[in-house]
C-alpha cells in the first residue's frame, strides 16, 4: 500500500453565527483529504489518491451526505455528492489558502449561504 502519512481526518464544526450563537458541532463536515506539511490541502497528493478524499456533510437532524473533495481547475476545492451532476457542489472559500490545524476557520459556500467552520479535530488516517 501506498504511503499515505500525509491523509488527515478533519472535522469541521459550524462556528458561532447569528443563528447559532455558540456554534454547534451538531453541524459540520468530517474529511479525509491530504495535508502538506504546513497543514494546507494537498493537490499533488490528491490528484494521486483522489478516491480516498471524502467528505461527510452533517446538518442537524438531516441525512449525512457524503461526497468527494474535488480539486477544480484554477486550484479551488469543493464538495461534491452526486457524480451524475444532479447536485450542485459546495464550495470552499479560498481553501487552498486555509490551514487545517486545530482551531482554525473556513469558509463554505452551500446554496446561496457561505457558513464559517472551526477546525476541531486534526487525526492521522
């Protein structure tokens, strides 16, 4: 197998906004991507094991939706459910730019609403 030391399980947890005041970790998505040694996504690494870059979307009391990181022409990322395009894909804001370690924040873009996220758990795959 592979050496595959640079995938991470990340959790993201919804951050404090106006309809969640405290944040919730009831919101959120769960990834397995590649990480550089900064803490940044890895578009190398991904390109070579795209099919183990998944995500989990959970939103309260909604069925999880579970998807693939993709890695878009022009560096951006999103996440996708639906391979036959049905879907639309979230997008992340600048996550090429974002580091994933603890405590840190994204942005996601879901339907018309981008949301901020707290990094919460950083695990070896």
């Amino acid at each position: 197998m592979a050496n595959l030391k640079e995938f991470k399980t990340i959790r993201l947890n919804l951050a404090r906004s106006k309809d969640f005041p405290q944040g919730s970790d009831r919101h959120g998505y769960t990834l397995v991507a590649p990480l550089d040694a900064e803490g940044h996504l890895d578009p190398v690494a991904w390109k070579k094991h795209r099919e183990l870059c998944r995500v989990v979307r959970f939103w309260g009391p909604d069925e999880e939706d579970v998807g693939h990181l993709v890695h878009r022409p022009g560096g951006s990322w999103a996440f996708t459910y639906d391979v036959k395009g049905d879907e639309d894909d979230e997008s992340g804001f600048k996550l090429q730019n974002h580091l994933f370690r603890l405590n840190e924040y994204v942005s996601i873009r879901d339907d018309d609403e981008t949301h901020t996220f707290r990094v919460v758990e950083v695990n070896d795959l």
